[in-house]
C-alpha cells in the first residue's frame, strides 16, 4: 500500500529559481512535488535526480504537455520512462484544447502513452481539465472507460468545482464519490470565482477559447482557503473512499513571495485534514 505523501508543484519557478524553489518546498516540509516533464528534459534528468536526493523530497509525478500532436504524444510516452528513472509513480497527461483535435487521435495518444507507462512500470493519469476535450464529469467518464485499463484519473479540486452539483457552494465531494475507483493522484486549489466566471466556463466549455475566458479562468485560482472550496469535506471525502496516494498543493499565479506561500497552503491543508 502506498504511504500519502503531501507535495507541491514547482510551476511558479523557473530555470533560474528551480533550486530554491527545492530549498523552500522542502523548508516547508513538504513529503515531494510535482515537475512538468519539459522541465526535467530543460534542466537534464541527472541533474534534477541530485537536486531531489539533496533535498530529500521524492518526485510524484511529471505532467506532460498538452496532448495536441503525435510529436507531443511521443514525448509524453518516452517521458514515462524518465518519470521512472527518478522514481515516479506517475505521468501525467493533459487534454488537447476543446475542438482541436478528433477523438480517434486523443484516443490513440492516450493509449500510447498509456502502452509506455505500462512498460516503464509506472501509472499514467488523465487530467480532466477545464477548457479542454475532457473537462465535464461524463466526458471524463467517458474517456476513462474507453481508453487502457491502465490508465488512472488525476482528480482536482478547481477543476471539480463549476460542475459540483453542489454549484456555486464550495462542496466538490461528488466527484470524489463518482470517480472512487478511478483517482489515483490529487490536485488541490481552490478558486475564487471572478466577475462573469460560470459564463466564460460555459463559453470555455463550447470552444469559445478567447484571452478574455481564459484569463479569468486563470485568475479565480487561489491559495487553499482564500476560495469557495471545503477541503475538510475534500479530506473527509477521500477517506471515505480508502484514497491512500498522494495530494498535491498546485498553485499557478503565486510567484511573489512564494516561500510564504508554500507554506501557508501546507499549513491550511494540515489544519483543515486534522480538523475532522
């Protein structure tokens, strides 16, 4: 059985801050984190393997790119065998954008990705994500049943939440109930929703991929507790259902004062999972 850890991801660092952003995630007392695999490949994989065992913080998973051409579907799968290299469990994959792509070359993509986790030994997971051709609870569903039986589901808390059937209250503990035995890794954020933000969601979700859509996406994502969601019910929620893997913090906009950051989320998420 797997031991849950708590990690972080390393988004609001870049090449020159990577390893104080390991320094920081690791004084914060974080268990590991999550990289994107065009990080490792930028930065070189020996080098990320030292930096990891220096800070003694495991790595969870590498998050591919978006799934939008056979190229990108080729560095996903040869990405798995990197992610097992430095000992992940998992690699992740990202939807193609909404419209873009038919579903015959999602489907073949996945599965090749999927065929080469199998291989590496390691768990590949689909990111149901807003704006994208797997977005929507049934969609993702959907995609979980037609794709390998290999492929598991990386769930998330701002992603759950405008298709909550408890919208716009902050209980998001029904996709966590759907998708039981699908969940194999957790994102949390919370969200804040913007001016208009159910309507550029509804526009997003029709194909209506405009700067203005996206951007309030973007910018009603907030720490852990600064939002709508209840982790309390998200931590009971998961207990419910026996989830014993890892919980990532993933925060997308905060690149000021990000020590302060990771450590805040660390802290809301431990109070609000102890609070039970």
């Amino acid at each position: 059985m797997r031991s849950m850890g708590i990690g972080y991801t390393t988004i609001m660092y870049d090449e020159g801050s990577f390893e104080e952003g390991l320094q920081e995630i690791a004084a914060c007392r974080y268990d590991g984190l999550e990289m994107s695999l065009g990080e490792v490949n930028a930065y070189g994989a020996n080098y990320v393997g030292e930096k990891l065992d220096e800070h003694d913080l495991d790595l969870y998973m590498l998050m591919g790119g978006w799934l939008e051409s056979e190229d990108e579907a080729k560095t996903i799968a040869e990405g798995a065998y990197t992610a097992a290299d430095l000992g992940a469990e998992f690699i992740g994959m990202l939807p193609p954008q909404r419209g873009l792509v038919e579903d015959d070359s999602v489907e073949k993509w996945i599965t090749r990705v999927c065929d080469a986790a199998a291989d590496a030994g390691i768990t590949p997971v689909l990111h149901h994500h807003s704006a994208t051709h797997i977005e929507r609870p049934e969609e993702t569903e959907s995609w979980l049943a037609r794709c390998p039986d290999n492929l598991g589901l990386l769930w998330d808390t701002a992603h759950q939440y405008p298709y909550s059937e408890h919208y716009p209250e902050g209980d998001v503990t029904d996709g966590i109930e759907r998708f039981a035995d699908s969940i194999e890794y957790v994102h949390l954020k919370d969200v804040e929703p913007t001016p208009g933000y159910k309507d550029h969601i509804e526009a997003l979700t029709s194909g209506n991929f405009n700067l203005a859509n996206v951007a309030l996406l973007y910018y009603s994502y907030t720490d852990l507790g600064e939002g709508r969601i209840d982790f309390a019910g998200v931590a009971d929620a998961l207990d419910a259902i026996g989830y014993d893997g890892h919980i990532t913090i993933e925060m997308e906009k905060q690149t000021m004062d990000t020590l302060v950051h990771a450590k805040q989320n660390i802290d809301y998420w431990r109070r609000a999972s102890d609070s039970r």
